[in-house]
C-alpha cells in the first residue's frame, strides 16, 4: 500500500505562463532595483520573474509585398532571445523595447494538483487493489478477470506516466 503515496505526484500537472511584454514593462524599476519582480500572468495570478531569466520576443518588421509576391519591401518580423533586463532596460520611455515587441512572453511554469488526475488515479489504484486480490483469492478467475486486472493496473500507471 505504499504505493498509494504515488498517486498526488502523479496528479502533478505543469502549465506554461505566458505575460504580455507591456506586463513586463510595468515592473521595469523593480526589476531593475531588486532583480525580480511579481508580474500579472494569462493564466491568471501572478509569478515571479527573475531579471536574468532569457526569453524569446518577436519584433514585428514593416514587410510588404507587391506584384503577387514577386517583390517585397522593408524589414521582416525579427524574433531575439535576451534577458528580462535587457527587455524592460529603458521603460518607460522612448527606448523600451517592452513596447515594441509582440506577443505573449513566455516566463516560467506553475506546478499544480489536477482533480481529475486524482480521481483516475485512485480509481485505478482501488481497481488494481480489487483485481488482484481477486486473482489472488478466487479459485478459478477466469480470463476476464486477467483483463480487468490488466486494465485496471493500466488506469493507474498511465497518469503516473505522465507525470514525468
């Protein structure tokens, strides 16, 4: 039965957090005199951000095409990789960068419990309890039961899985 202590780890999911750049930005004098900063996520909430951590950010270009394609003018989108830092180092004003880019950023990730992981989880184990104390008492349990059992301890296993 000491399995059984498996089963929140297996209910762990990890979500991705996602925060606009002019979220970032707001949080540029913090950032700067601490180092981090609790930023507003998409997810809902707020996470902690640290000034050094790298991220991806898309500069959008003023691209054009004329004559079906043939020919194309300007800039294209530019996607950078640099620091929280070096993102928000002159907001607010004329040089932020923040304000420049666009799209949601992505920040970190949030480990939670899922409800419905742990209801699967326990019925599996229960059923994998009940399977194989079943095969183990029986006198005579027939194939199905090799199945239910094999079924049941599936139930168990697969949220458990993907935990990791």
């Amino acid at each position: 039965m000491r399995w059984l202590a498996l089963l929140p780890l297996a209910a762990c999911t990890r979500t991705a957090l996602w925060s606009q750049p002019s979220a970032l930005a707001t949080h540029a004098p913090e950032l700067a005199a601490t180092g981090h900063a609790r930023v507003e996520v998409e997810q809902g909430g707020t996470a902690v951000v640290d000034a050094e951590d790298v991220i991806a950010i898309t500069i959008p270009g003023n691209e054009r095409h004329h004559l079906w394609g043939l020919v194309t003018t300007g800039h294209p989108d530019e996607t950078r990789q640099l620091t929280i830092r070096n993102l928000v180092a002159g907001c607010p004003g004329p040089d932020c960068l923040a304000e420049r880019a666009r799209g949601p950023i992505l920040v970190g990730t949030r480990t939670a419990a899922d409800p419905k992981r742990i209801g699967i989880g326990t019925f599996g184990a229960v059923a994998t309890a009940g399977a194989f104390t079943c095969l183990a008492e029986c006198h005579d349990p027939g194939g199905w039961a090799y199945v239910g059992a094999v079924l049941a301890l599936a139930t168990m296993i697969v949220p458990l899985a993907s935990a990791f």
